[in-house]
C-alpha cells in the first residue's frame, strides 16, 4: 500500500521525532552531514524511533539542499548526504514502515526580502527531491516552512520530481490572529492554498509556539482543507539554560500535547525540536490506550 492509502486507512499516522536534537544531546554534529561524519550515530536514532512503533520515518536531510549547503558552507554533496541519509532511516525501518524524504527551506529568503528568486529555490528543491525520490522514499515532506510563497515553490518542485505524495508542514510564529507564519501567513491561506496546488497533505512543526497552540493551529488549516493535516509540534518554545537549547514539556506533557492536536484534527503526528524516542514512546504508549 502506497503512503497515502496506508495513511487514509488509519485514524492516526505516528510519525518519528528529530534527529538534530538527539545529536546535538549527544555532542555530534546536527545537520545533514552527521549523515556522512557519523552515520551510525544517525542510524542509532533512526532504530530508537523506530523502536516506538512509529509509522515512517523521517530521513536527516532536512536542508540538505544545494543553495543552502553552498550559502552555509556545510561542504557536503547534494547527492551523497541525501542518499545517505535515505540507507540510514531505511535501515533503521522494519518491513511495512515508510520513509519520509525530508526537504526544507534553502535557508535564504526570497526576493525582494532576501537574494533568493523563485527559479532558484525552485532549482535547488527539485534536485534534491530527485535525489531522494531515486534513492527509493515513499513520499516527500517539506518541514519547517514559515514563508508560504517558498513553500508552493517547494510543493512543485516536489510534484515535478516523480509521482510521490507530498506533505508540505508549515512553521508558525504565534497562534493569535488566525495564525501567522514568520513571513505573515495565515495558517488557513497557507492550508487552502497549499491545497489548491496539489499538495497530498499540509501540517504544522516546530515555530515558535507556546504549550497548546499547534493543535489552534490545526484548528485553523482543519477549516481550510480536506486533506491530512500533519502536527509536529516541538518539545515547547525552546529556551537556552546555560548556554544549551532546552524543551519544558516531558513526554507525558507531549502526549497530550499530540491530543489535543488530534482533537482539533490532525491525523498524522509525530514531534519536531526536542523531541525524543521518550516523547514519540509516551504518544505511542496514548494511542495504544482506551482513550482513542
Ligand atoms: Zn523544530
């Protein structure tokens, strides 16, 4: 069953949780290239998600594109970190778990806020979306997207790599006012929009919000389209205590967290910043229980 049918087949999809946090705990490298400087650290984190009984998981590609590798000097090749990082989730997944190939902004903002014109972002999304598209993924997921206008650049970039489904998760800066990306967006224009363009799911993750305001976020794209609507919150607003990024919520806090975006309908859930094997255990744990 292709991703979509399996996905429709389930009142609830659990996703995994983030690979850069769980890295970064373990004082290795974050992004994409621990794919390539320490793969069995990667792996290790894929296999203990996986362990929770998640659904899919998600590969460690996350701007693993060409204009952000190139703008962040992050020295690595477009192909190889990517196809790297699809044997690493997939070696980690047991027969009937499906793989995400994850995709995101190219970390520039797009004219005339930044240098970055359509045609690029454009040029760079699509390359990478082939690569893991070859490399065998099961659908395509842009995460962490906070300018509606880049993410329907990424949403055809991805369309045009193959006939995967593509899920496209927006960040959002604050729940008030009908929810605002950073860029201003409203959480409905960017679920309806999103829609009108073809994408196979929409969805929320990481941003800047406070305990309880993903699932107002959910609320929000839930009036907008039909389609799934993905949650993946982080782990709470994240926070520096002693120079060190920290998440409040625990993973029961997390589970109900997950509920409550449930309840306002999302039917594909999983964490992004901060969140753990522990947190994705804790929702794992909920909706095995009587209560769903
Ligand atoms: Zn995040």
């Amino acid at each position: 069953m292709d991703f979509l049918g399996f996905a429709g087949s389930k009142d609830v999809v659990l996703l995994d949780g983030a690979v850069g946090t769980e890295l970064e705990k373990r004082g290795l490298p974050a992004g994409g290239q621990a794919n390539l400087v320490c793969p069995e650290a990667v792996r290790q984190i894929h296999r203990e998600f996986a362990e929770c009984g998640c659904d899919a998981l998600t590969t460690n590609t996350l701007t693993m594109n060409r204009a952000y590798i190139d703008t962040h000097k992050v020295g690595v090749d477009v192909g190889e970190v990517n196809r790297a990082g699809v044997e690493l989730a997939g070696s980690a997944a047991a027969a009937g778990v499906y793989i995400l190939g994850d995709l995101s902004s190219t970390g520039q903002l797009l004219e005339p806020y930044g240098p970055c014109t359509e045609q690029q972002c454009y040029d760079a999304l699509a390359e990478q979306a082939r690569v893991l598209a070859d490399a065998g993924v099961d659908a395509l997921i842009v995460e962490t997207m906070f300018d509606l206008r880049e993410a329907l650049c990424a949403l055809s970039a991805c369309k045009n790599a193959g006939a995967l489904p593509v899920i496209i998760s927006m960040a959002f800066k604050t729940a008030d006012r009908g929810g605002r990306t950073f860029m201003g967006d409203l959480a409905a224009d960017c679920a309806r929009l999103l829609t009108d363009a073809g994408a196979d799911a929409v969805g929320t993750n990481c941003g800047g919000l406070p305990r309880g305001d993903t699932a107002r976020i959910v609320a929000a794209m839930r009036s907008a389209t039909p389609l799934p609507i993905a949650a993946q919150p982080n782990a709470g607003a994240p926070r520096l205590a002693d120079g060190t990024t920290v998440f409040d919520i625990d993973p029961e806090g997390f589970a109900a967290e997950i509920r409550r975006c449930i309840d306002a309908g999302a039917t594909l859930v999983g964490g992004c910043c901060g969140v753990s094997p522990a947190h994705i255990g804790a929702v794992a744990e909920h909706l095995r229980g009587p209560s769903v």
